[in-house]
C-alpha cells in the first residue's frame, strides 16, 4: 500500500482529489473534454454520448443518499438507495428501485468487506479498490475488477476519472462533486458493459470518509 501518496485519502473530498493527471494544480486537464458531458440536471444522454447520474440528499454524507438518472422514458428516477445503519453490525444496503438488493457493504471486523450483485464477489474493499502504481499516469491509483475486467480510478483535480484497462483508451465514467450533489456521467461503454452498479459502490466507498484498508 502507497500509503505516502495514496491519491485518495480518506476523510474528506478535498482530501481525495488534491493531485492531477498530466497537468499542475494551476492548469489541470478538463475534466469535461473527457466524456461528451451534459450539464445541468440529469438526462439520458442520448444525443451526447453520456448519462448523467447524480448522487442526492446526503443524509449526513453519501453512506445514506439516493442516486437518480434517466427512465427509459426520459423521465428522472430514483435508481438505487443507499441505506447505512451502524447499530446493526454496520452495513450498508444499496437497493433498487424495486427494493432489491444490489450491493452491500459491511463495514464490521478490521476491513469492510464488499460484494456487488452479479459482478463482485464478496471482498475486502482494499482489495477490490487496491492502491497500485499504473505506469500509465506515472503514480499510484485505484484498480477496480469488475467480471474479470479491470479498470482504475485516477483523481484529477476535484475529479475521479476511471479509465479502462487498454493503453491510450479515454475515461469512461467520471464522478465530480457539485456542491452537496456527486454528479456521475458514465459513457455508453460503460453502461453496455454494466458497471454502472459498480461505480456506484466504488464511489460510495472512495467517498466515504472511511479507511478502506
């Protein structure tokens, strides 16, 4: 663990995101020339190439939120509700709209543990989101294996960018705070391949203000 430069500290936002990829503080990259993004309140994103989701209602922070986006119809919905109640063991609940489970956290014992219906198998969080170097961007990142395939969470200025596994290719989600709100714009790749139930959860953990390790 780089524990020195771990490029997402935990306990704070500002914490998480302090560094950049491929630029200073003063001249960071733009984070929206990565993905054609929409502004403003969550669309299906059809005509940009990009779906906007937004995490809302912190009730105090995202460990209890609720994530909306797009209905088939164009229309904005509640997705998925994250439910977190320490008093019993500490877990947090990530259910659908329907009610269904889709992920859980619990957060008891001396590491949380992990597990993402049909796509991650029960694990320690550290290990789903283990600290490594990616010689890509020259400094540590998070890597995240979802079915098989990897991928990795870099911080860019208030941003986390996650990228795929293959050299040269653009992010394919990328998660920025907006005041209360975290607005999430994942492409159509990354929805085709299913991650958007992941990303919720990875950003979930990463965002915390929980040590994952």
């Amino acid at each position: 663990m780089y524990t020195h430069s771990n490029p997402f500290v935990q306990g704070g936002w500002s914490g998480a995101f302090s560094s950049t990829i491929g630029g200073d503080a003063t001249n960071p990259p733009s984070i929206y020339g990565a993905l054609p993004m929409t502004t403003g309140s969550p669309s299906a994103g059809s005509k940009s190439g990009a779906t906007h989701f937004q995490f809302t209602n912190p009730n105090p922070t995202i460990l209890n939120s609720t994530v909306v986006g797009p209905h088939r119809d164009g229309t904005i919905h509640q997705l998925v509700n994250i439910s977190t109640d320490d008093r019993l063991a500490g877990y947090t609940a990530f259910r659908d709209a329907d009610g269904k489970s889709i992920a859980l956290i619990e957060w008891s014992g001396s590491q949380p543990r992990v597990e993402v219906r049909g796509s991650v198998a029960k694990v320690l969080a550290g290990e789903w989101l283990q600290v490594m170097m990616d010689p890509r961007f020259g400094r540590p990142v998070r890597k995240m294996d979802v079915r098989g395939s990897r991928f990795a969470w870099c911080p860019s200025g208030e941003a986390l960018l996650l990228y795929p596994q293959t050299p040269g290719q653009n992010p394919i989600a990328v998660a920025k705070k907006n005041g209360h709100i975290i607005n999430l714009e994942m492409s159509e790749q990354a929805l085709l391949s299913g991650l958007l139930e992941s990303c919720i959860v990875a950003i979930t953990l990463l965002l915390s203000g929980r040590r994952l390790e």
